[in-house]
C-alpha cells in the first residue's frame, strides 16, 4: 500500500470518528487529494449532524467530481435546511458536470427548480438573512446550466432574468445563453431590443461567441443603438467575426454624428484582429473631434501603419496638445526618422507639459537615431525627473557604440555638474506649439522598461497596508511574508533616507544608470558597477549590487565580499543576493562566513536561500557536512523563518548522512508554530522524501492521545498528497 493510500484511509476514520473540527479538515484534505477512495465516506458525510463537516464534504464530492455524486448532491440541497450547505452542494453539481458525462436530463430539471424556487416548494425558508444565500445558490445553479448547455433551460434561466431583483444575473445568464444552440441565440438577438440598456449591452456582448450570419445581422442594427455602449459592444462582437462582410459593417459606424462613438468603437475594434483600412484612419486622422484624431493615431501606431507617418507627422501641429502627444507616442511606433529633429526640439522646451515632454524622450529612444543624442544628453540635467530617466533609457535603447561609454559616465556623474542648481523651468515657449492645456480625458499610457527597472525607479514602493487591503483574504506563504516584510524594510530606508536629505543631486540618473548597466557584459561594466560600490549613497550600492549579481561575474566578488560589513542592512541583504547567483566557492565560503555574525534576520535568511541554492553543486566533502551541520543546528532556532529556511536548505543537501532522522526533525517543525508552516512544510516533503514525509505524520494521525495535534498532520498529509 502506498503512503497517498495509507493517508486517505487515514483520513477517512478521522472524518468518521474524530472531533467537529477534525472531521471538516479531514473532508477537506480528501477534497484535495481527490482519491475515488474517499467517495462513499464522504457521501455519508452528507448526513452528518455538523454543517460544517456536511459542507465540507459537499465541497470534496465536487473536487473529486464522479458523476455517482449527482443524485446525493441534489438530495442534500432539498433536505438540508442550512443556506450555505445549499449553495455548496450547487456549487459541487457544478463543478462535477465540467468532468463527467451525464445524463442530465434529471439534474437539468433540478437545477431549474432551484433557479425558479423559491415558493412555498422550494426547499428554503426565505428570511432577510438568506437572500443572499438564496442568490448564491441561483447563480452557481445558472453557471451550471451553462455548462450542460440543454436549450430547455433557456426559458428558466430567463424568467429568473426578469425578476425585479435579478440585475446581477445578466453577466451569468447570457454567458449560458451562448452554450443552449439556437434557442439561446434567439434568446440573445431578442434581447438586443430589450428595453433595458443594459440587457441590450449584455447580449451585444455575449454574442461574440455566436458565429452566424443571423447574429451579424442582429449585431449590425445594434450599431445603430441609442445607447453608446451597446453600440460598443456590437462593434467589439463584430470585429471578433472575421468573415468579409464584417469590415463594410464597422466602417458605416465612424459615419456616425456622435463623436464619443466614433472614438470609443475605434479603440476597442483596433484593439482586436480587426485591421481598420489605411483610407478610412486617412479620414479619422482628420476628424473634427480631437479624442477621434487622439485615437487615430494609436491605432496606426498599434497596426504598424508606416505609409502613414507623413500623416502622422503632420498632426505634431495639431491644436491639441493630448493630439500632438498621440503623434509623438506613434512616430516613435513607427520609427519615423524624420521627425527626430521635431521631437528633439518638443523634448528640449520646458514649457511645455511634463507628459508631452517623457514621451518625446521615449519616442528618439525608439526612432534611434544618432543624430539626437545630444539632445537626450542635455536632458540629463532636466528638473523633471520622469524627464531624466527617460531621457538615459532612450540612450540605452539607442545601443550605439558609445551608448556604454555614456552610461558609465552618468554613472560616475560625468554628465552632470552635481552642484549646480537644478535649471530653472523656462517660462516662455521656444517652439511654435500650441498652449493648449492637456484635458481631462487624455489617456496616458506606460511608460515602458524596454531596459531593467525603469519604473521600480520612477514609482516609490506602494505602502505596505495597501498591499494588505488589497489581498486580505489571501493566506500568505512563509517564503512570501518574508519578501513582503523585505519591500517593506526597504520601503522604509527609502523614506528614512529622503527625510534625512541625504540624497545626492541626480542620484537617480546613477541609480537608473547603475540598473541599466545589470543588462550589458564586459569588463569595463563590471570595474564601473564595483566603482559604484563605494559610492556613500546606499541606494546606489543597493542598485549596483543588483546589477553584479545579474551580471554574475566572479570580478565583482571581492567588492561585494566588502559590502557584507555595511552599516545598512539593505545593502547586505543584495550583496548576499548578488553573491549567491555566482555559485561558486568564494562566494559560499564568504556566506557562511558571515552568517554568525549576521543580526538582521532577512539577511540571515536570505544567506540560507543562498546557501540553498548553492547546494547542488557541492563538489567538496567539507562543504557539504558544513551544510547539513549549519541547518541541522539552525532548526531549533527561535526565529521561525530560519527555522523554514534551514528545513529548506537541509533537504537540498545532498548525501545526507541521517536521511531517516532528518525527515522527523523537519516534520517536527509543523507543530511549531501557527499559521502555513505546515503546509510549507508538506510541500517541502512532497518535492523531496513524500514516503518518509508521510510515515511521520500517519504515525501521528493514529493516536489518540495526540488528537490536538490531528489537524497539523492532516493539512501536511493534505500538501503531500495534493492532486
């Protein structure tokens, strides 16, 4: 017998006779593992006394998805009384109907009963508190239908539509209308003269998924729609269609008076497969409405029009400055070669907005000519930030001969005169540009890192409850907590280090210098990025050092080895990044090393990742028993992220010379402490020793007097054996 089989039969008693919580985490586990085993056990589980232990059995059969579940999953929902179980086990029908042929004529009715259901016949007892459940259950009931695609469900799943309080249904009722043939095509055309708008825009939508010439037909007259986005949404539809007939459709909607039409229809349709004709962007570039002619022109610049560059170049005299803008992003596109000098001059006039000023530094960076290189030059030494550095990545992208030469000089700050006064903003305008303000309706787009780390110099770090807003209810790993806590210290030297207003001028030409050079090899790069090491300015060093290490050259070894002794612990922490991507001897001995000395625990951590990488290439008998003695002992050490970090660079040793007492020492660590480590822990022993991980954890799991400790054993067995 197998240890995943010895785990799930494991499990199975537990579900059957041990505690509530248990029991759930044991269903939860078999779900997991999705062993056929677990089936009837499970099945049973339907009828037990907890809820909870029933809802995560109900969860499991739909993991395990076997078409024998079918008819329990829908008894349960009719006898259960309990609105979340209900929900679950629709949920489950749904998720069994995506694996296995059925029969489903009976489950097509029952689904149906639970949309229309809710009456005196409906198995629930509708009170305030479970509408919401009961809107749950009549959503995953509709995404199943929609999955089975039985046209006898359409007049169902509509009725529901057209309930009073069913406005949240449309995205998922017209999504199964696409999947029920005919009838639901049918359903979708009619819909396209609901009097709802956005019924009307749901089905101009869905109906892209619908090939015939009827819904082309359909389609066509909903261009014409009073509503703009439902004219959106059919244009989108149509342009998803790519016969012939097509193209004459869309085109007839850029004749139409509504400007936000034209312009929104052009977006979107250039955005598809769909190629709008040279004539008809000739005739847009000219259009009356400037967010037309805005989009125009990216649309040439997205399909590569290069016939049109003149056309293009022209709109640089446009009254709109948010055109002129466009028209520089797209004669860059284009690579137009004479519009440099244009564009240079655009670049070079302070008076100018700073938006239409970075995207003239982006666009020479793309035309690539020589010719403009003292112009990017020049702008080095710009007030505007965003200014400067795009001004350098436009250098780098021009891969001249003496574009490294360049590089390195803003490096050292040879480019710049340091103590002189940033350059005042010029009031006048030296070019004949209109001065129209930008509006609020321009649409910026990314400034692109065709070079390293452009915007990670241009953005500061996003504060770090943010992040936690945004993924509260994300569990995080051990190994991601430990980067995230990583940004966050940094997050933090950054600000600690602008209020102490220690930053040089221009520090970000260097620092944007020094990642840009982490592209390039030679040994000129390598002396120039070691010179940076000395620098006094730690956001530099870090920089620098993140650029060694992905360069990976053993010439830097030396001056990294130097960094370790940093008063800033940032800085340590890349030097042991950078010295552990070189893999070879020096820098291990440097590590190890260091780490008794080491305090910060990031640092100390990223040492044993280091380390752990390291460790498949042992060659020496000495620096292996180094290895397995410096984790062996770390194990056992306060801090649970070493604790995981020594676990994991112990597995990667080679050779063991205890393999049989390593495993229980790991597994020990999952009871250690709360939280995901022993699902880390699990995963750990799935990639390495699964059969050694597993008798650890079963012993465990079969006794009773360790019942506080089922739970930990279950989730590890569960990360072991996962499907």
């Amino acid at each position: 017998m197998t240890s995943k089989q010895k785990t799930v039969e494991s499990l199975i008693i537990v579900l059957q006779t041990g505690n509530d919580a248990n029991r759930c985490f044991a269903a939860q586990a078999l779900g997991n593992i999705g062993d056929i085993q677990a089936v009837k056990p499970l099945m049973s589980a339907l009828h037990d006394e907890d809820e909870d232990v029933v809802m995560d059995a109900v969860a499991a059969l739909g993991q395990i998805g076997i078409a024998e579940n079918v008819l329990d999953l829908m008894e349960c929902y009719r006898m259960h009384p309990v609105g979340d179980v209900k929900v679950a086990a629709v949920e489950a029908l749904g998720r069994i109907v995506e694996k296995e042929n059925y029969d489903h004529e009976q489950l097509v009715n029952f689904l149906l009963e639970v949309v229309s259901g809710h009456g005196e016949d409906s198995h629930w007892e509708i009170d305030d508190e479970e509408w919401d459940d009961w809107w749950d259950a009549q959503f995953k009931a509709i995404e199943a239908l929609g999955k089975i695609g039985d046209s006898r469900a359409v007049s169902g799943i509509v009725a529901a539509l057209d309930e009073n309080e069913a406005q949240e249904l449309n995205e998922v009722v017209f999504a199964a209308l696409t999947k029920m043939g005919e009838s639901g095509e049918n359903t979708l055309i009619k819909r396209l003269s609901s009097s709802d708008s956005s019924q009307r825009r749901y089905a101009a939508k869905h109906l892209a998924e619908v090939h015939t010439a009827k819904v082309r037909n359909a389609l066509s007259k909903a261009l014409e729609d009073s509503d703009v986005q439902v004219c959106v949404a059919a244009a989108k539809s149509l342009a998803d269609h790519p016969e012939p007939t097509t193209q004459s459709l869309l085109l007839r909607v850029f004749q139409d008076s509504r400007s936000v039409l034209r312009g929104r229809v052009l977006e979107v349709i250039s955005q598809t497969a769909f190629f709008v004709p040279v004539t008809q962007l000739l005739n847009l570039l000219k259009d009356e409405d400037q967010l037309v002619r805005l989009q125009a022109l990216r649309t040439v610049a997205r399909q590569g029009n290069v016939e049109l560059a003149e056309q293009v170049f022209e709109a640089l005299r446009d009254p709109s400055l948010d055109v002129v803008a466009g028209a520089v992003q797209a004669l860059g596109t284009l690579g137009f070669v004479k519009a440099g000098s244009t564009v240079a001059a655009l670049l070079s006039e302070q008076g100018l907005n700073t938006d239409l000023r970075v995207k003239s530094a982006i666009a020479l960076g793309k035309i690539g000519t020589e010719a403009e290189l003292p112009t990017l030059l020049d702008m080095l030494k710009d007030p505007e930030q965003a200014v400067r550095l795009n001004s350098l990545n436009s250098i780098a992208l021009l891969e001249f001969p003496e574009t490294q030469d360049v590089l390195l000089a803003a490096l050292r700050g040879e480019l710049l005169q340091e103590t002189e006064t940033p350059l005042a903003v010029s009031q006048e305008s030296k070019t004949q540009i209109p001065e129209n303000s930008i509006s609020d309706e321009t649409i910026t787009e990314e400034i692109p890192e065709p070079k390293s780390t452009l915007e990670s110099i241009l953005k500061p770090s996003r504060d770090i409850g943010e992040q936690d807003a945004e993924n509260e209810s994300v569990e995080l790993t051990a190994v991601e907590q430990h980067f995230l806590d990583i940004a966050e210290a940094n997050r933090k030297l950054n600000q600690e280090l602008q209020a102490r207003k220690i930053l040089a001028p221009y520090l970000d030409i260097k620092r944007f210098a020094a990642a840009v050079l982490g592209e390039e090899r030679g040994q000129k790069i390598i002396l120039g990025l070691v010179e940076a090491l000395d620098e006094p300015e730690p956001l530099l060093q870090l920089t620098a050092a993140e650029s060694l290490g992905r360069i990976g050259d053993t010439a830097a070894l030396k001056a990294l080895v130097t960094l370790l002794d940093s008063t800033e612990k940032e800085v340590r922490l890349k030097a042991v990044s950078a010295l552990g991507k070189m893999k070879v001897p020096e820098s291990f001995s440097a590590m190890s090393e260091h780490f008794p000395e080491e305090k910060n625990l990031f640092v100390r951590i990223q040492i044993l990742q280091s380390l752990k990488d390291f460790a498949g290439m042992i060659t020496s008998e000495d620096q292996r028993i180094s290895l397995e003695k410096l984790a062996l002992f770390l194990l056992d050490d306060q801090e649970s992220g070493i604790r995981m970090a020594a676990a994991e660079l112990l597995l990667a040793v080679p050779e063991k010379t205890e393999e049989q007492s390593v495993i229980p020492m790991i597994a020990k660590m999952a009871f250690a402490d709360g939280g995901d480590q022993r699902l880390e822990i699990g995963r750990m022993l799935r990639k390495t020793n699964p059969e050694s991980g597993s008798a650890v954890f079963l012993k465990i799991l079969s006794d009773p007097k360790r019942e506080s400790h089922h739970r930990v054993a279950i989730e590890a067995l569960q990360e072991i054996h996962r499907i």
